[in-house]
C-alpha cells in the first residue's frame, strides 16, 4: 500500500470535526483529545478506501474504557529513542489479513514450525493416500480461517499502530504509525501534534 511517509494535515480542525461527527465511528469519542494530524490520517484512510474509520476508534474505545476485548496485541510502551515513553496500540483491518497469517505461517521466510505441523497434520489424516479434494478443502481451511482465529482467540492480530500519550488521567491521541516507516518520520508528527494541538503536554521521546 503506498502511504505518504510525512502527511500534515491539509484539511482544517472545523472540516475534521464535521467529518468526524458525520462518521458514527466517532459516536461517543472525545474529538478534544484527539490531535489535528490523527483526524487528518483517519480521514485519508476513510476517503482513499485504505483502512474502515471503526478499525481505529474501536480500539480507542477499548483504550478508554481500559477493556481486555481487543483482538490485537496489547497496549505498550515504545522502549526506544526518539519514541520512548510513548504508547502505542494496535488496530486491524481486513487488509491486514494476510500479514496476520503471514505472521503465523512465516509464508514470506520459507515457512516454520506452525505451517509444518498444520501441513503434517492433514497429510496424516489423509486416508486416500492422494491429494484429493477433501485434503486440498481442509488445508486451505486449516492455513486461512483457522489461523486466523487463532490469532483472534490469542489477541495477538497485528495492523498498524495507534500512538498516545496519558497525562492526568486522560489520553491523548498522537498520530497514526506504521511499523514500515523510519521512526524519526513519525516523532515529527507527534512534535506536531504537541505543537499545534497539546502544547500542554509533557514532551516524550527525543
């Protein structure tokens, strides 16, 4: 998927917003701590049909209410200059789906041990001997959708990267990452957000 590597806002704070409230993805999301430069990313994905809006503000939601029924990993803390001390969280998307099975399967490096032993496991249980159409049926089963729920029923599905920051008790909605990018493209849009948005917070990372 092409992406800007650096994406300012272009549309204003008022025009944001109106999008935002005439996207019921954002019902009930606190748009004040959500930075200039986060809507801006939101809409670009939304208008250029890359990711659904509620991909994102679900797990906002989920952030907020600090619930545990996310699908994707769990919330964590960069360890690393120049974005340590800020915490990044998950989201997914359909089109992540076969990154995520990738990511199981190591389809990409030649395989591993999880594509052996669903591989394994079906040619066991082949009673024809042949590669018939029942095996063919169970291993295209086996290597897509169960994996897939595996991921699910684990919360270990993998997306892009929602950035904030908490301060006093409340979160702050950074920028949107992703894990392709050189790290330094995207501390420059959270120094922007700061700027143009939360000059109130305490600057992380460096």
């Amino acid at each position: 998927m092409l992406r800007p590597v650096m994406y300012f806002a272009h549309l204003s704070r008022k025009n944001l917003e109106k999008y935002a409230s005439n996207d019921l993805a954002f019902l009930g999301v606190d748009l004040s701590r959500i930075s200039t430069i986060f809507l801006d990313w939101v809409c670009y994905f939304y208008t250029n049909r890359i990711f659904a809006s509620g991909s994102i503000t679900r797990e906002i939601e989920i952030i907020e209410a600090e619930q545990n029924n996310s699908c994707v990993k769990k919330a964590a803390l960069f360890k690393h200059p120049p974005l340590k001390g800020l915490t990044h969280k998950h989201f997914t998307d359909a089109q992540f789906v076969i990154n995520n099975l990738n990511a199981y399967l190591g389809v990409m490096h030649g395989g591993n041990d999880n594509l052996d032993k669903i591989i394994k496991k079906v040619f066991e249980s082949n009673q024809s001997g042949m590669l018939d159409e029942e095996t063919i049926h169970k291993l295209a089963y086996l290597l897509t959708f169960q994996v897939y729920e595996n991921r699910q029923k684990d919360k270990t599905l993998t997306g892009e990267w929602i950035i904030y920051q908490e301060h006093e008790g409340e979160n702050y909605y950074l920028t949107i990452g992703f894990h392709e990018e050189d790290d330094n493209d995207i501390y420059k849009r959270v120094l922007e957000a700061y700027k143009v948005d939360f000059p109130f917070l305490p600057q992380k990372g460096g």
